[in-house]
C-alpha cells in the first residue's frame, strides 16, 4: 500500500517538531474522544490514559510517553517510517518496542485514517501498553510473528487486527442472561477514530465471541468502518489467548480457508 504521508524526523536532540497546524489536529482530535471514551473505552485504557497524561493541545515527544511505559510494562515507543515490514513490525514488538509513525493525519480524514498515525498509535494504543496482560500479549505477538513464514503471517494479522486494533470488551458475557450487556472497547483502531468509537457500540454492527480459529478466518478489509467485532470478556483474558496452541490455529485455519467476507469487494483485504 502506498503512502501520501512523510514521517518527521526528530533532531539532533531527539526533538520532533511538527506545525502548529499539526498540533491543532491533535488538539481537535483529543477533544472529541475525550468527550466520546468515558464510558465507551475500558477501564484498563481510561487509566492508561490517566497514567500518560497526554498532552491535549499538541502532539507529544515519545520520550514523554517512554518515561511512563519503562514504569509500568518495561516497554518504549520506536520511531518509524508512515509503512514498515511485516518482518520490522514483528521484531520492534518482539523487543518491546512500540512502532509510532511520526506524522499525523490531515483535516481531510479526521474521522478514520487506514494508516496508523501517531494519534492511532500515541493515543490509540499507548495507554493500554501500561497494561501488563496487553503489553505480553503484544511481545508474544511479535515474537511468533518473527518465526512465521509469509503464509502464515497473513492470518496472525488477523488476530492482530481483531484484538488490539479492533477488539472488544463484554463485561456481562458471562454473568448470565439475564444481565444486560455492557460493550467496552479496547481496540487502537477504535479508540483512535471517533467515527468507530460511536459506530462500534451502535447495535448496528455484528458481534461474536472470541474464537480463536474463527478469528483467524475472518477477512476484513483496512479502509472501511468494520462490519464485525469480536470481544473477549475483561482484558486479561489476552493472557489466555497467549497461552493457547496460535501457530497450530493458524495451520487448520490454511487448511479450512477463510470465510465469506461481510463487505463488499476491494482490492485491499486481507
């Protein structure tokens, strides 16, 4: 995929210095999921977020949010070109290291962005890296995706992108019937795009239960507002999801073939 995004590279400092016009669009866009996130994002995140203390009017330095996560997960950012490899993104979450591409979106896609700018990464998923059962799912993640063939990285994606970039929460999936349930979210994708943060918790989409080979047969497509979400119970339960046999999903999920996509057809899917 190509790009029309450049990203800015720091000094000789290790300072970034973005325009204030880029500033503005940080500033805009942490305004309105602000007001969006309570009561949408779960706890986990809100007190991610809580604990980043992010700037609200300009674009942070990743030293800033380094000095958190080195606290709390042992993790820090790494700055990145707007595309990297498979094989780059693997190895940086391997060695707990959080790619951040380092330029932000413009006026003009506000809404949803296909590529991850440094408000999807900064605040989309920053927060949750605080969260020990996020931030070992995330290194057990990029390390079965350094021994992977091309083949089979494909369908890791998947189960990449439908936790931590689309992922979420029922709190009331397992308290029976009779209690209502309560949608939170935990996806980067999500909580960076206040378009799908109101989207996701509509009704309108489809809602399954995590199952693991199902996930890893879902195509889905990069551009669009996702037709499907798949939600796990409370966010320690990615810890099981590390534990379970994933490579061994992935070969029956070759072997079965993937299901009929629930969008219409592009070119980009995945």
């Amino acid at each position: 995929m190509a790009t029309s995004y450049i990203a800015r590279e720091a000094d000789a400092d290790g300072l970034i210095h973005y325009p204030e016009q880029e500033h503005s669009v940080w500033q805009r866009l942490y305004a309105r999921q602000a007001v969006n996130l309570p009561g949408r994002a779960c706890d986990a995140y809100m007190q991610g977020l809580d604990a980043l203390a992010l700037p609200k009017d300009r674009i942070p330095q990743l030293a800033e949010i380094d000095r958190v996560l080195a606290g709390t997960s042992g993790w820090q950012t790494a700055a990145v070109p707007a595309l990297i490899s498979f094989g780059r993104f693997f190895e940086l979450l391997a060695n707990k290291r959080f790619p951040v591409a380092t330029f932000i979106r413009t006026e003009q896609e506000m809404d949803y962005l296909q590529e991850p700018d440094i408000f999807h990464e900064i605040f989309g998923h920053c927060p949750l890296l605080t969260n020990q059962a996020f931030a070992d799912f995330s290194e057990h993640y990029g390390q079965l995706g350094l021994a992977a063939s091309k083949e089979e990285r494909p369908y890791l994606a998947r189960l990449y992108w439908f936790t931590v970039e689309f992922g979420l929460l029922n709190v009331g999936a397992s308290s029976g019937p009779s209690v209502d349930t309560q949608r939170r979210i935990y996806g980067g994708g999500i909580l960076s795009s206040p378009a799908e943060t109101l989207y996701a918790l509509s009704g309108e989409p489809v809602y399954e239960p995590f199952d693991l080979l199902n996930v890893l047969r879902t195509p889905y497509r990069i551009d669009i507002i996702q037709p499907i979400y798949y939600e796990i119970e409370h966010i320690d339960f990615l810890g099981e999801i590390r534990k379970m046999d994933i490579m061994a999903s992935v070969a029956k999920a070759r072997q079965l073939g993937l299901f009929a996509p629930r969008f219409a057809p592009k070119s980009q899917t995945v």
